[in-house]
C-alpha cells in the first residue's frame, strides 16, 4: 500500500479512529491485524518470510537471555544466518547468478547454479535489520527478551515503518507497544501535519523532478550534458524528497497514535563533510551500520590503516544493502573513499584543510554537496555503462548545448522554486507550528489545496521501497 494513494487515506482513518477507540489489549491487535493487511496488499504470500523471521528470533532472544557461555554466541550466529540467509537469498541471488555466469562465460562452462523466478519482497533489507537489532541488543544485554509474541512480532511489522523505515531500535519502540496512550490533539496535529509535509515533498517535488530525471537517464547517451547535469541536480533533490518524504508520513502517522520513533534525515544537503552528511541522511541505516558493524569491526580502537579498511568497508557493504546491483557498491565505496580522503587530507595535508570562517564553511558546504551528486549519479543509473556515459557527458558539458527536458519553461521554473522553498525551509530550520487550532486547520487547507492541485498523481513508487 502506497502512501500516496487513496487506498492508504481510507486505511488510515479507519486504523487511527479504531485504534483510539479500543483498550491496550484491542489496540495491539488492531494494529498488528492492520500492518499484516498493510503488507500483504503489495505481495500477499511474502508474508510467509516475515512470519518466518519473526518466529525464529522471537525464540533466539529467549533462548539468548536464558543461555550462558558459548551457546550464546552459537545462538546468535544461527539467528544472524537465518536472517542474512533469506536476505541474500531473495535479494542478491540474482545478482550472484549473472556474476558467476559472466564469469564463466569466459571459460566457456555452464553455469551450475539454478535459475529461480522470484521478484524482490518490498522491504525485506528493513524489517530484516530491525529484526537483527533486537537479536544484538538482546545478546548484549542492552534489552529484555520480549515475551509477548504478539507484541513482538508488532515491533517487526508496525506499518507506519514496515516498508522503508526508519530502522529501529528495540529499546525506543518495543516499551512503546505495552504502553496506553493517552489521546493528545497536540500530537495528533503535529502528527498530521508532517503527514502533509512529507506528502508534499513526495507528490508535488519529487515526482515533479522525477518526469526530467526519467526522461534524461532512459537513455543518457542521446541527452547533452547539459541536460544531464540538471537531471543529476534534480535527482538529488527527487532522492531526498522522496525518502525522507516516506519517514515523515512514517512518523507522523505513528505520532498521531501516540508512538515516538526516531529521526531519519537531519537536513543533510547543508553538511559540511562528508561525514557530517552520514550523520543527517538516513541516520536510522547510518548508525545501524556503525553499531553492529563498524564497531564490531574494531571501530576507532584499531590501527589507522585498519581503521581505514573499516570505514570503507562499511560504506562498500552499505551500498551493497541499497540494491544488488556493482552500481550500487560503487556508489558505496564512493563515500568510504570520501571519508578516507578527508580523513588523511587533515592529517597529512592540514594546510588544505579551509578555515572555519563563512567561507570556508561554505566552499565545504558547497563542494561535499557536489560530491553528494556525483555519487548519486550511480546510485540512479540503470547500470555501470550508462554511469561512465553520464559522467563523461557532464564533465565536457557547456551552457551552449542544447537543453532537452519534458517540462516546459513555466514547469522548469516551478520545479527550481520548489527546490528553493525547500532549501529555505531547511535552511531556516522552519518547523510548521501547529499549537494554534485555527492555524493548524487553515494550513490543512492550504496543504490539500497545494497537494490537489501541484501533486503528480500516477501513484509513482517510493525510491527505497526496492530496498
């Protein structure tokens, strides 16, 4: 069910106004009743894997908090297999079969593996890494077992986040589950209304961006560089407005119920490193990363190289996670070596390093921003090939090139107003204020006005929900 749709509107009037109307024991059941129908309208018999999941490690972190010594970690490393297991399997098979079959095509010899037709289950990278969070918080001891399976398996599948997130954590959430919220029309007004923010960013900027953006990169090597460059440019935008468009109609339609999950994007076009970046963009992914990976690794408690080695192999393994696909390792490593390189220019280059003055502050800003899209560029192309051709074509691009887009001029200009708006917005850390009911209300109308009338209605996917 897309949140964008008519269908998600009614669903969610009829779950929010039953959920209020029921005690505790009706409202958990209300809801995981709700996210299965929720998940299942996608792909109704994937929900045999979410079930599937959600068993095994329902059990694992029972048996974790039960057992000592080494079985613990025996016990850990089966629910890790399981959960990567299926994981890899349903998403990176594909990608394993074309690999070994390339290879050996050299050699002239068959490919021996089988061939499966399957498609992709939608969000199965997310409510996998949430799944895999309680089992490592459980293990370290940092949260109870939880022995309400019904509540449990809520913590998995809670709607508002099943899709695409934010990824969380058991220590935020499952409390949450077990407690009865009391009605609070300050949270439900606010709730509602990054609702409306983030729908706004999906249907009236991102799918606007999105017409140039498809149109350039079907087949990049008949556009200009030009038109390439305003496409790369418009991406950036589209990605982020999309994204983080789904997480504020995720929290906000978990806030008006009462839940408080946890913040995704933290206006990441205005960092000032790439590192900084990493902290504001999807930081629920960000920060999984860096708890049960990068720290695991040796974190900062190894030696500078192997540190090195660390970091870049985080963001490799990141990118790997966003799709299974060389583009996406590229654009991966593309950020670990941005890390890297930063890192050992202030070390060993400290004189290139830009004051902290306003200036300094915003060639950084300027320049992180611009690496930003260049990665981009890969994460959005259709394959490695189109890629090089885009990067090619923008690195030779003049303003007298012609200039090929679907918009018209009227169209173009609204699309870089809307980026603009956005910018100031961000820029002014300007948070709508819903604490006046009569304000509350007229900006609704102007919100559904603005959305009717400039959305772009051809209930376009979510970017992330392929992850």
């Amino acid at each position: 069910m897309l949140f964008n749709s008519l269908h998600f509107f009614i669903f969610f009037i009829i779950v929010t106004l039953g959920y209020w109307s029921l005690g505790w024991a009706g409202r958990w059941r209300l809801l995981l009743f709700a996210s299965c129908y929720f998940y299942m309208i996608f792909q109704p018999v994937y929900i045999l894997i979410l079930f599937f999941t959600i068993i095994i490690d329902y059990f694992a972190g029972i048996w974790l908090e039960n057992t000592e010594g080494k079985q613990r970690k025996w016990l850990l490393i089966l629910s890790i297999i399981s959960n990567v297991g299926i994981l890899a399997f349903f998403k990176y098979y594909h990608f394993l079969f074309d690999n070994v079959s390339h290879i050996l095509g050299f050699l002239q010899v068959k490919n021996p593996l089988p061939i499966f037709s399957f498609i992709l289950p939608i969000g199965l990278s997310f409510h996998t890494f949430q799944a895999m969070s309680y089992t490592f918080e459980v293990y370290r001891g940092n949260q109870k077992a939880e022995r309400h399976f019904g509540i449990y398996a809520l913590y998995v599948m809670f709607y508002p986040q099943l899709v695409a997130g934010p990824i969380e954590r058991p220590q935020n959430v499952l409390h949450q589950f077990h407690e009865t919220h009391i009605y609070d029309w300050e949270k439900v007004k606010s709730g509602l209304m990054m609702m409306a923010w983030g729908l706004f960013k999906k249907v009236v900027i991102a799918d606007r961006l999105a017409m140039l953006v498809d149109f350039a990169y079907k087949n990049p090597s008949e556009q200009s560089g030009l038109t390439l460059f305003v496409a790369t440019f418009f991406y950036t935008f589209q990605i982020y407005c999309d994204f983080s468009g789904y997480s504020d109609i995720a929290l906000g339609s978990a806030r008006v119920m009462g839940f408080d999950l946890m913040e995704n994007f933290r206006t990441p076009y205005f960092s000032t490193s790439i590192s900084e970046f990493w902290r504001r963009w999807h930081i629920s992914l960000s920060t999984w990363f860096r708890d049960y990976l990068y720290i695991p690794l040796g974190g900062n408690r190894v030696s500078e190289w192997r540190r090195y080695f660390n970091q870049f192999f985080v963001f490799m393994v990141s990118g790997l996670w966003h799709g299974a696909a060389w583009t996406f390792v590229i654009w991966g490593s593309l950020h670990g070596f941005y890390l890297i390189l930063a890192v050992l220019r202030d070390k060993y280059l400290p004189k290139l390093s830009l004051p902290k003055n306003l200036l300094g502050k915003s060639i950084n800003l300027v320049s992180t921003f611009l690496l930003v899209m260049l990665a981009w560029i890969f994460f959005r192309a259709k394959g490695i090939h189109d890629a090089f051709i885009v990067l090619k074509k923008i690195g030779t691009l003049s303003l007298s090139q012609s200039f090929s887009t679907p918009l018209n001029t009227i169209e173009m200009w609204f699309s870089l107003g809307l980026i603009l708006f956005l910018l100031w917005k961000e820029y002014k850390f300007f948070h709508i204020d819903t604490r006046n009911t009569q304000k509350f209300f007229g900006l609704s109308i102007v919100f559904i006005l603005v959305i009717y009338f400039f959305g772009v209605f051809e209930t376009n996917q979510f970017i992330y929900f392929q992850f």
